[in-house]
C-alpha cells in the first residue's frame, strides 16, 4: 500500500495537514508560499520547477542556470553559519517567488530584524540570484516612510543576503481576503503607495510587481509600505528589442506593455498597477481575470475593464475615473506621474459623513451640542431674572 502521507520536501519528515513549516528543518510547506509570487520562465526550463504551484507564462529561448538545491536541513545549517554571531534565527515568516524571510534578533544591537535570503531551491540560478541582487540594490537607493529600508547588505559563502526592520502587521492581500475595503480606505492606501512610487521613480526606479501582497499594513493605524523591490528596473537602462526574455510580473496586475515584454517599459507601468491595485479594491477581483495567466496577460492587452461606476455608482466620479485613467492601454494615456496621480486622489471627497469625519469630529461635534444647550440655558435663566427684577 503507498504512503500518501504529506512529507517535507526539505528533510522528509511526516507532515500534518495543517503544517505550515517543518518543525524539524523549519522548510515551508505548499500553504505557506505567496501563491501570487510569480517570476515567469520559459517553458521546458530545468528552473520551472523551483517554481512549482506559482503560475507560468512562457517566453521563448530564457536560458538560467540549473542549480542543485541543498536540502531545507542543510540550508537551515549552512544560514545559520553564514549569518554568526551577528543574528539570531527566530522563525521562519515566509517565502514568495524567490527569496525566504526570516524573523531574528541583532545581537549586537538587541533588536528584532527582518532577514530576506534567496530560497535554497534556486541559490545556484543566476537568474534570480541577478534579480535579489537588483532588490538589495534598489533598496538602498531609496529613502521615503513608505519603503521598508535595509540597514545591510551581505553576499558571504555564496548566500546573498540582506537585513531590514521587522514591522508588525499585515499585508494588503491577507486584509481583502476579508472582503472589500471602504472607498475612503482605498483612496488612502492607493494615495500613500503613491507617495512612496514617487520617491522611487524620483531615482529612475520602477517597481514592476506593484500587488497586495506586497503592500503591507503596518501597526493598528494601517501604515502603508512598499515592499519587494526584486524585479524593479532602472528605466534608463538600454534593453535590446526581443520578444524572447522572461515575462516578469503578477498577470493580474501586469500593465499591457509588461503582458508584451516589451523593452522600453518605464514607471508608468506602476501606475497602471496601481489602477489595477485600486480596482481590485473598489471592486473585489481585479480587472481581468481567467483561466491562466496567458489568457489574463491578453485580456490586459486586447480588452477594457468594466467601468467602476457601472457596477457602483456610489463609487466618488472623480475617484473612479483616477483609476480608470490609470488603466489606460497606452502608456501616454495615463498620469504622467505617480505625483500627479496622488494629486488628482488627495481631491476625491466623499458625501457620507461617516466616510471622511476626521478623528475626533464626533467627539467635537457632541461637545459642541452640549455648549449649546448650555448657552441656551443661560439665555432662558438671564431672561428671568430680567423679568423678576422688572
């Protein structure tokens, strides 16, 4: 009789069905992977695999290098050598399409720190190791609150790693798996994340992988943050015309220029990720879906979302047409900029009292009725003591 019991793919031990990690090796299990993570390869590569259940599109003649992975155990081990005494291993917080971050404590600064690594199934692929390098180095040119920084970089026995605050909180995509989120609460998610696209286009960076995985809530007030920068691009880099590198991206949050891999894609494509971001907010799914990513990227490229406002008209005119406007096929079409973009949202105004009373208002307002019925209790007593003394 076979065994069909869960095992890891780390070390083998047995799993149980609700395992997110190994507790022997500390290896993530299939439910523990950011399912939108997705950097796309081209089909029959030896690399596809290291990707298994992250969608695929495919793109002719991509050629990474194949890579012997060790095993969770020996990675784990090899980590912990690595990193010395400088950092203390924790846990393990999760793994997206590439890289594993890890909770550990700064022994030397007592401090609870955030460590990104490449995953140990692709350490050896020069294509994502290019990619994690590109994150480290975006990262560091950057400097806005709305972009986790790094205090340090590493590259040491053939680990490339780097070390980042540990923020408490929650991402974008776990809060609208509750359902969707009010217009007002969008606006200001999509206003501060482009704040944040500002900076980074300000130093000729684009993001290119703009999603709700990677927007991340901080603390009880929301505090938005931009994170995984790893497949950003400098927009003044000289690409050669090919239609035959890798498609790199999310396909429900791909601009149509991305969906085509094309060479001279430029920061407006942010944008269009965030008219695609905000859209999956207002509306609950994002502008196009399908059965695979093929048939998503083409729907990008060939097909107009429907109108936010023919669905919900409750929905702020000014606001749903920012983000339709975002949504354009042709870049030229769209905001210029992300800064422009946040203007044009810092203006949308909303009619119901409840959705943009500042904090405090309520408070104000009953204080002020009380004021009154006080004054008005002056006024009667003053009225008669006049009549008595007359």
């Amino acid at each position: 009789m076979t065994d069909t019991s869960p095992r890891c793919a780390g070390c083998g031990r047995l799993l149980d069905p609700d395992d997110q990690f190994c507790s022997k090796c500390g290896s993530p299990t299939a439910s523990k992977v950011d399912p939108e993570a997705t950097i796309v390869v081209a089909a029959g590569s030896e690399n596809s695999s290291a990707l298994s259940g992250q969608r695929e599109v495919t793109a002719p003649d991509a050629m990474p290098e194949p890579a012997a992975p060790p095993s969770g155990a020996d990675f784990n081990t090899r980590l912990r050598h690595v990193l010395g005494a400088e950092y203390e291993i924790l846990s393990l917080l999760g793994q997206g399409g590439f890289a594993r971050v890890y909770r550990a404590r700064d022994r030397r600064l007592d401090r609870m720190v955030a460590i990104k690594v490449i995953r140990p199934d692709v350490v050896g692929t020069k294509m994502f190791v290019e990619s994690f390098r590109t994150e480290g180095i975006a990262l560091a040119k950057l400097r806005h609150p709305g972009i986790i920084p790094i205090y340090d970089i590493r590259e040491r026995e053939g680990l490339i790693y780097y070390v980042m605050p540990f923020v408490e909180g929650t991402t974008l995509e776990a809060r609208l798996d509750r359902g969707k989120l009010p217009p007002y609460e969008s606006r200001r998610i999509l206003s501060e994340l482009a704040e944040a696209l500002t900076a980074a286009h300000r130093v000729k960076m684009a993001h290119l992988d703009i999603k709700p995985a990677n927007v991340f809530l901080e603390g009880d007030l929301g505090k938005v943050l931009l994170m995984d920068f790893g497949t950003a691009m400098a927009v003044t880099e000289v690409v050669e015309e090919s239609s035959g590198g890798p498609v790199v991206g999310t396909p429900e949050y791909m601009s149509p220029e991305q969906a085509r891999g094309l060479p001279d894609i430029d920061h407006r494509s942010d944008i269009y990720s965030l008219g695609a971001l905000g859209y999956r907010m207002l509306m609950g799914r994002p502008p196009f879906s399908g059965r695979n990513a093929t048939e998503i990227l083409e729907k990008h490229v060939t097909e107009a979302p429907v109108p936010i406002r023919d669905v919900n008209p409750t929905i702020p005119k000014e606001f749903a047409d920012a983000i339709m406007h975002c949504l354009e096929k042709d870049p030229w079409d769209r905001f210029s900029t992300a800064k422009e973009l946040d203007g044009v949202l810092q203006g949308v105004t909303f009619r119901s009292t409840q959705e943009h009373v500042a904090p405090g208002a309520a408070s104000s307002g009953v204080h002020g009725t009380i004021v009154a019925v006080i004054a008005v209790v002056a006024l009667l007593v003053g009225l008669l003591v006049g009549v008595a003394i007359g």
